[in-house]
C-alpha cells in the first residue's frame, strides 16, 4: 500500500515537472509534437527507473558502508551519464526501430535533472529499494504525462493568433502555469 | 583597446547574453527557489561560485583534457565544486541549506555552467574565461532577485522580509506556488521581448528615415546639378 501512495504522489500529487521543476529544459524543449514527446517521456521513465535502482545501490551499498556520503553527486552524476549511454548502447542492440524512435533524444536526458533529483532525493527521504523503483517509475509517468499533456496543448496553441512577444518560451511557460494550477487539484487526493 | 573588450566580455552576460532572460538556461532553479529574492540571492551566489571556480579550472587545463571525455571531465570538476558549496552551506548556514534542499547539489546539472565550459572556458584563457563567468554569474543573480522579488512582492506583501505594501493587502498565494513562478517567469520574459521587439523597429524606421533622406539629397542634388 505504502508503495502506491509513493507512485501516485510521484506521478501526480508531487509531479516533478511541475511542482519540482525538475526537467523543465525537455519539458519546454521537446514538447511541439505529442509523438516526439511520448517517446522522450517513456525513454526518460527508463532511464529513472533504472537510475533509481542503481543509485539506490550505489548509495546504501557502497558509500554509506564505507563513510563516502561527500562524494555522492559526483558518483551519481557519473553513474548516470555512464548509464544512459550504456542504455542507449543496449537498445541499439536490441531494437533498431526503438533506437531510431528515441536516437535523439537518449543523450539529452543525462542533463535532465529530475534523474538527479529522483537520486537525490532517493537520499533525502530514505527510500527503501522497493520504495526506490516505484518512486522512479512515478516520476516518470509523472513526467510522461505533463509533457504530453503539453505537447496536446502546443499543438492547439500553433493555430491561435498568439501576440509577437509571447510567441515561443512566455507563452509556453504560462501554459506551464496554468497547468500547474489544475495539476494542484489533485493535493487533496492523499 | 583591449581593456574595452575585456570590459564587453564581462557585461555580454548581464545584458545581451543573459543567461535567464536571453538564452533560457539554468530554468530549473530560476523557477523552484524564487519563492522570496534572499532564496534567490543564495541560489545565485552558490551557482556563481561554482560556474567562477570552475570555469578558471577548465580554462587552465583545457590543453590537457583529450577532447572525447571532456564533458565527463567538466562534470567531474563541477561536481566537487558544488560538494565544496553544499558542505559549507550545511555548516554555516543550516536553515537556508535545508530551505534550498535537493537544489544546491542541483547546480551539478545546471546548463549554465555546462554551457559555459564548453561554449567559452574551453577556447579562452583564464582571465577571459573568468571575466565571462562572473558576468554570466551576474546576469544569473541580477535575474533571480528579480524573480524572488516579485514574488515575494505579490505573495506576501514584503520583500526581503521588509513590509512593502500595506497591511489591507492580500496576498496572493498563487504567486508562492509552482504555478505563479511559470506565469511570472513568462511575463517577464514577454515583457523582454516586447522591448527588444520595439527596439528592432525603432532601428528600422531610423534606417528606412535615412534612406529617404539620402534619396532626397540626391534628388535634390540632381536637380541643383541639372
């Protein structure tokens, strides 16, 4: 029970995009197509969930057992960047239609820093490693959601006369806004 | 000579090149921690120290780091340097620290000091590459006071805990939230544009104006001539 109410706070209570800001650079980035923005939320899922699992590890197993807690950002930043190009080494083996599908936008996600912050704050709140894999899977269905959910939007908002000075980022970033609001409806769900 | 181009590489990033307003970088503080202008004067000053400190380093070793691991390399020294300022804010300053939470070690993933490293200390000598990033350090602190100031201006009536506004006023919450830091973040942003997008035309009707009057000249002269 515990783990759900962590993966629906995860996913919509506490969305990380918009009520942590974590991933705001794809979000506003690659959010013009829905297609496009699918594929780099469920790309972005993986990889939580895989950070979540390692850095879990790393952590807990490693630089706790050995005093190291001072040198957990450079471990994970290494970790993560080292992972996300193993994942993308691992689906171009697997699945070419997959790798084509995410090619582009595997990279980016190493700056996106909900993977940071999902590790960080694994740390912060003393997950345990089950507690650890739904809070990543959460995240990333959180993330999946608001950027596709903005991606529908952008779509529409591509046929409304939009003034000069909002085009592009203001008026993205107000969407964002008037996003979070509604998202802030879900807070009394726990 | 030189001076002046020294002087143009330090205000480029508090203007023309602001990393907030003009290239959209380091968004996720800029939004998260600007709830009151100290919160954002913290987040600056820490990310400023970091994006100097690294950015003298990576300028002093840029011969030295092979051009295939140079971002591991950049992140690495980033890392450390935002380890230093973590641990010191946890000592000096608890509160703050815990107020600011996941999003000092944050700035490890800041595209601010990234993209300065690689856009600019990687290709320029310490001095330069030190002038430019506390320009940009600058442009990033000018840019979250202002933020943190609005929003604590309309959200709680006060800025730098200093009541401002009287006490009939009431506040709106929504400014504190998530949702007011995207709409006062893309105000500002509009605001930007709609003066840079006045500027341009000022210029161009000043140019259109010069060319007529060029035009006139020579009409004119033409005609003295025949």
């Amino acid at each position: 029970m515990e783990v759900i109410l962590i993966f629906i706070s995860a996913a919509i209570i506490n969305n990380f995009v918009l009520s942590y800001f974590l991933g705001i650079c794809p979000f506003i980035g690659v959010s013009n197509k829905i297609s496009s923005a699918f594929s780099m939320g469920i790309a972005t899922t993986f990889v939580l969930t895989v950070t979540a699992i390692v850095s879990w590890l790393i952590y807990f197993m490693i630089l706790l057992p050995f005093k190291l807690e001072f040198l957990q950002y450079v471990a994970f930043i290494l970790v993560i960047a080292s992972l996300v190009q193993l994942v993308e080494m691992v689906i171009k083996k697997v699945s070419q239609p997959l790798y084509r599908a995410l090619g582009i936008f595997l990279p980016l996600i190493t700056t996106n820093c909900a993977i940071l912050g999902l590790a960080l704050f694994i740390v912060l709140r003393n997950y345990s490693f089950i507690e650890s894999i739904f809070f990543g899977l959460g995240a990333g269905t959180g993330f999946t959601m608001a950027i596709t959910i903005m991606a529908g939007i952008r779509e529409e908002l591509e046929l409304a006369n939009v003034p000069d000075a909002f085009k592009g980022a203001p008026i993205t970033l107000i969407v964002a806004g008037i996003l979070a609001l509604a998202f802030m409806g879900f807070s009394g769900l726990l | 000579m030189i001076r002046i181009s020294y002087w143009r590489e330090f205000v480029k990033g508090i203007l023309d090149q602001n990393p907030t307003f003009r290239q959209l970088l380091g968004t996720c503080p800029t939004l998260a921690v600007t709830v009151s202008a100290v919160n954002g004067i913290a987040m600056a000053l820490a990310t400023s120290f970091v994006l100097v400190f690294s950015s003298v380093i990576i300028s002093m070793i840029r011969k030295l780091i092979p051009s295939q691991v140079r971002i591991a390399s950049y992140i690495v020294i980033i890392a450390s340097f935002v380890t230093i300022v973590d641990l010191v804010m946890k000592a000096r300053f608890p509160e703050l620290s815990k107020e600011l939470g996941p999003y000092i070690p944050l700035i490890v993933v800041n595209c601010i000091i990234l993209g300065r490293a690689e856009a600019f200390s990687s290709k320029n000598t310490i001095f330069r590459s030190f002038l430019d990033a506390l320009g940009n350090g600058t442009g990033f602190l000018l840019a979250l006071t202002l933020i943190g100031s609005i929003r604590e201006l309309i959200g709680s009536g006060k800025i730098f805990n200093f009541g401002i506004l009287p006490a009939e006023f009431n506040p709106w919450l929504v400014m504190i939230l998530p949702a007011g830091a995207f709409i006062t973040y893309g105000l500002l942003l509009a605001s930007i544009n709609q003066i840079s997008i006045r500027k341009k035309r000022i210029k161009k009707e000043k140019m259109i104006e010069e060319i007529i009057g060029k035009k006139k000249e020579s009409v004119l002269l033409s005609e003295v001539a025949s």
